[in-house]
C-alpha cells in the first residue's frame, strides 16, 4: 500500500512540475493589420465603382498609389485590395 501511494504521489508531482514548464499557446500573428479609418477613407476615394479593390485606372488619380502600383499588386491581379493600398499608405 505504502508502495502505490508513493508511486501516485510521484506521479502527480512530476505532472505537476511538467505543467508548470509548459508555456502557453501563443495566439497566431495576424497576416496584415487592419487599414486604419484614414487609410480606409483614401481606399474608398479612389474606388470609385465600389469593388472593393483600386484598378490602374482608378490608381492614377493618386500619383504615389500609381507610382507604387506594380510592386503593390502582391498577388498579381491587376487591382490593389485594401491591404495591398494600406501597404502604399504606409510607405508613402
């Protein structure tokens, strides 16, 4: 009996220490941050059809978005989405 005692005690001891070294789960990081209030009004300026992404045309009202226009289209459609604009926005 004094055997099984000590084994369960020893056993809820080492489970105990391991939890206390755990670290806890660290939340994912966010793949892009959300557009800022000014970032999303500049966004809705220039989208003049209200498609929720900025083509070349819509780009050339705004000399930095157009400049920025080629290496901003991230995934290569043609058009700028709102976090490919907010990067423009940030550098400019």
């Amino acid at each position: 009996m004094k055997k099984l005692t000590f084994l369960i005690s020893a056993t809820l001891l080492s489970a105990a220490a391991l939890a206390q070294g755990a670290k806890p789960a660290q939340p994912a990081p966010a793949t892009s941050p959300a557009p800022t209030t000014a970032v999303t009004a500049a966004f809705d300026s220039l989208d003049k059809n209200a498609d929720q992404q900025i083509s070349k045309t819509e780009a050339a009202s705004d000399k930095a978005v157009s400049d920025a226009f080629a290496a901003a289209d991230a995934n290569g459609d043609g058009y700028l989405n709102k976090a490919e604009f907010a990067a423009v926005k940030s550098r400019t």
